[in-house]
C-alpha cells in the first residue's frame, strides 16, 4: 500500500501517474532487494502494490508486472 502524503500523484495524466508508479515502486523495490541481501529477485512476482492519493482514494494497482489505473 502506497500513499502519496507528499502530493506527487496529484493532478498528473494517467500516462504520467503510471510513470510517476513505476518510478517510486522501483526505487521501492531497490530498498527491499538491498534489505533482503538479493532475495527479492523479481519485482513481477515479489511485490503487488495499490496506490492512494493523499486523501486515500484508489490511484492503481502493480499485479504480475503490469500497472493499472482505477476505473473513475
């Protein structure tokens, strides 16, 4: 579960927030590979993730290597 407390999802296009996912998930996933001395070795299969606005509100989703927006 990811939020976004420092506003960085706010008013992006989709096309930016999945960009803006991938980016803070990566740096995520970086952080547990170096935590687990190289156990973590697929984000695809390791982590699922959901995304929240500040206000918790559904942004999206990581499942199996894809990224996905909520429906609106």
């Amino acid at each position: 579960m990811i939020i976004d407390n420092r506003g960085i999802f706010s008013d992006k296009s989709e096309r930016a927030l999945l960009s803006q996912f991938k980016k803070e998930l990566e740096a995520i996933y970086s952080s547990l590979y170096e935590a687990t001395g190289g156990m973590a070795t697929d984000m695809n299969t390791d982590i699922v993730a959901a995304f929240y606005s500040r206000e918790q509100n559904p942004l999206g989703s990581f499942y199996q290597g894809e990224y996905h927006l909520w429906e609106k």
